[in-house]
C-alpha cells in the first residue's frame, strides 16, 4: 500500500508541474491566435550575428596567414601610437591596429581600434 501512495503522489505531482509547462507554452506563443510575441521591437532589423569561426582575432604571439590584406603605419604622426619596439612595426587589418614583428610573421600586440587610435 505505501508503495501504490508513494506512486500516486509522484504521479500527481508530475501532472501538476506538467500542466504548468503547457499553459505557459500557450502564452508564449504556442497556439495563441491573439496574441502575437515580438522580440526587440522591430524583427529583422538588428545586425547580424557573425559566426564565430569567421571572426577573426589577433592575439598575443598568433600567427598571420600569408594572405593576409593589410595596411603598413608607417608615419606616427596621424596616429595615437608611440614608437613600435625594436625590429616590430604597426600595421592596420581591417579595424584594427596590430604591433607586429617586421617579417610579419608574429602579432606583439593587439594595440586597438583604429577610431580610437586615429587623431
């Protein structure tokens, strides 16, 4: 007998969580023909996720592929930079400001954003 109430209870209380769960999936949206669920205002008009194995990421002692677009800094002078340490240089991908060594083999540094660097 204690075995058929314990089995009762657990049954009851199952039901009771399960019905919680499918009366909130018909406010969220499940088949609700009232009420329509907008997320963040106006859909489709964010900007768009990149995948994470498109964004590229220089960091600390990564290697530069060999195709690599880039832009050489070589005058200072338009730029918040002090001087590159000896035997590297800065160059411009994209938006961003690496200090690499001179064979452009090897990122030094991730130095910044080039609107934050730009005077």
């Amino acid at each position: 007998m204690k075995i058929y109430s314990v089995f009762v209870w657990l049954l009851a209380l199952s039901l009771t969580f399960g019905g919680v769960d499918l009366v909130s999936a018909k406010e969220k949206g499940g088949n609700s023909k009232d009420k329509k669920v907008q997320l963040d205002g106006k859909p489709g008009k964010g900007q768009k996720a990149v995948p994470p194995g498109q964004i590229k990421r220089y960091t600390r002692g990564a290697k530069l592929p060999s195709d690599l677009d880039y832009t050489d800094i070589g005058d200072l002078v338009d730029w918040k930079l002090k001087p590159p340490g000896k035997g590297n240089r800065y160059i411009r991908v994209n938006d961003e400001i690496l200090e690499v060594t001179d064979d452009l083999s090897t990122v030094v540094d991730a130095v910044g954003i080039v609107g934050d660097l730009a005077k």
